[in-house]
C-alpha cells in the first residue's frame, strides 16, 4: 500500500467512534468563488468533515501525497451544484482515524504540478473561470486543541448565512 494513503488513515472505525463521541462535524464551504472557504481546517481523529457545495456548478475533493503527487483513491468525492436557494445543496463527507496533514484540491478548477525540488502542488487549471485560487486546501487532523479551536466560526456551521438554504 502506498504510503500517503496510509497516512491519510482513512477507516469506517474512524466514523463510528466519532459519532460515539458525539463529536459535531465540522464543515467546509464552497461557493461561487471557486474555492474552499475554510482553509485550513482542523479535525480530530475520527471527527466528521462535511464538504458542503453552496455553487451552482458541481466540485471534486480529492486527497494528493505533496512528495510523490499521486492521488487518493479513498478520499476522492465529488458534489453536484445546487440550483439556488430552496434547492438540496449537495455534500460529501469524510473522517480520518490518524494524526497527519492532508492535502486535497477540485480537479474542476486545478491540477497538479511539480514544483522545482519535486514537490507537488495544486495550480489553477487553465481556461477555467474562477478568482485565481488553485481551489486546494489541507486538513490538519489533530487532538491539539489549540489548534482545533483556531477553526473559522463558519466551520460549525452547515450553511453559510446568505448562500443556497442560508
């Protein structure tokens, strides 16, 4: 197994005791900009991370190794648009059962590319609309709290105030 994916220690046992623990989830926003609104996030172990879709066009949120560039298999969704307000907005959730920092991007509005030194990065994909952000994040699985508490207020919160169903 290849190392990064081991890494992300993506497990079901990982759901099951954060949902035991009664951990609320907590959330990641995409809108119409073209970007994942919290970034970076912190999660602890097992905790449940939402993606939510407030845009009207669909996203992908997919996991990539920065050393080796190659992708996820087990951390790779993907969320329709929502139509407008009063519509469903999409999600896609995920958990991770170990400590570590995890890199994922939207192969709608970036790809990856090396860097000089080898290092593997999202860029934004070329003839894509968007406002120049590569749309990429990480997440930082954690039980420092210190760092869990740095989370953005929105990141508690399933819809963001003003957008499709807020």
């Amino acid at each position: 197994m290849k190392p990064f994916i081991v890494a992300l220690g993506l497990a079901l046992a990982g759901i099951a005791s954060a949902r035991a623990a009664g951990m609320s989830p907590v959330y990641v926003h995409m809108n119409g900009a073209n970007m994942f609104l919290e970034n970076p996030i912190a999660v602890r172990p097992g905790q449940k991370l939402v993606f939510v879709n407030e845009d009207t066009g669909g996203h992908t949120i997919i996991g990539f190794s920065p050393t080796s560039g190659a992708t996820s298999k087990a951390f790779d969704g993907a969320v329709a648009g929502t139509k407008g307000p009063g519509h469903k907005v999409h999600t896609y959730s995920i958990s991770f059962s170990r400590q570590g920092i995890v890199h994922y991007y939207c192969s709608v509005h970036a790809i990856l590319a090396k860097e000089p030194g080898g290092r593997t990065v999202a860029k934004v994909r070329p003839g894509v609309h968007g406002f120049g952000d590569p749309m990429a994040g990480t997440i930082i699985v954690t039980t420092d709290p210190k760092l869990l508490a740095d989370n953005p207020k929105t990141a508690s919160e399933k819809i963001l105030p003003g957008y499709f169903g807020g």
